[in-house]
C-alpha cells in the first residue's frame, strides 16, 4: 500500500503526464489556418490564451499574433499576418527560443503556414475544443495531484475539513 501512496507524491512524471494531455498536432492546426485566415483570431482571442498551447514555440507565435491583432484593431489596419511582421513582434517580446529567435525562426512559420492545406478550416472550431479540453484536463490533473499530496500530507485530518 505504501508503494501506491509514494507514486501519488512523486513528481517526476508530472510533466510526462501533462504533455500526454495536449494535443500538438492540434495547435499546430490552429496556428496554420490563423497564418492564412487571420480574421480567425478574432473569434477565439477571448477564449484561447497563450497557456492553452503546451509547445513553447506555439506558444510565442500566438502570443505575437495576438499581439498583432491588438495593434491592428488600434490602429485601423488591416490584419495580416507577414513572416517578417511576424518575427519582428517575437524579436520585440525578447523571446529566446531555438525555433523563433534563430535563423530557422522564418523557415519554421512558413511550415507552418504551408500545413494549413492539410487542415480544414471547418474543422477549425474542432481543433480549439481539443486544445481547450487537453487544458481543462492538465489544470484537473494538477488539482488532483495537488488534493492527494494535501490528504497523504495530513493524515489525521477529517474528510468535512
């Protein structure tokens, strides 16, 4: 019984465990069809945030296309969503990451944006409820973790408390 109660407060799986709930494929989707359909952004920029997408480097690029969106609404231009504007904004934000801040960092976005024909776009609501489940199922899975280690912590304490 013991060997159960110490796999519960080992933490060396937690981040295994975490990437298990996400989906990549699907941020990459979503992030391809925002590159040709900007105006996409507008519908989700509410409900999708920069912690929704697990891969560091989807993570910045959404962050900067959000960033991009905001500026364009502000300033009344239209939104597009250019390589080179694109790495200017990761530049800006002071990123350091091995596929946007390097040389690669254009070649990366391009992929990306050429993937968008393997993705429907009327699928495109289905690719952010994935993402938005795998989030809500790693803030579960944290919670839990976080009840266990509090109920294995203090044993003596009662189940109303």
């Amino acid at each position: 019984m013991l060997g159960l109660w110490n796999n519960v407060l080992d933490t060396s799986n937690l981040s295994r465990d975490l990437a298990l709930l996400s989906s990549p494929e699907m941020e990459r989707a979503v992030l391809a069809l925002l590159l040709v359909k900007p105006e996409l952004l507008i519908d989700i920029e509410a409900d999708v945030q920069e912690e929704d997408f697990t891969i560091t480097h989807h993570k910045i690029l959404y962050q900067a296309l959000k960033k991009i969106l905001y500026v364009s609404v502000k300033t009344k231009a239209s939104l597009v969503f250019d390589t080179v504007i694109i790495m200017d904004y990761v530049k800006l934000m002071n990123v350091e990451n091995e596929y946007l801040s390097s040389s690669r960092g254009m070649e990366y976005i391009e992929s990306i944006r050429q993937s968008a024909s393997l993705s429907d776009e009327n699928n495109f609501s289905f690719y952010v409820s994935v993402i938005r489940s795998c989030t809500t199922k790693r803030l579960m899975y944290v919670e839990t973790i976080k009840i266990q280690r509090e109920l294995i912590g203090v044993p003596q304490k009662d189940v109303e408390e």
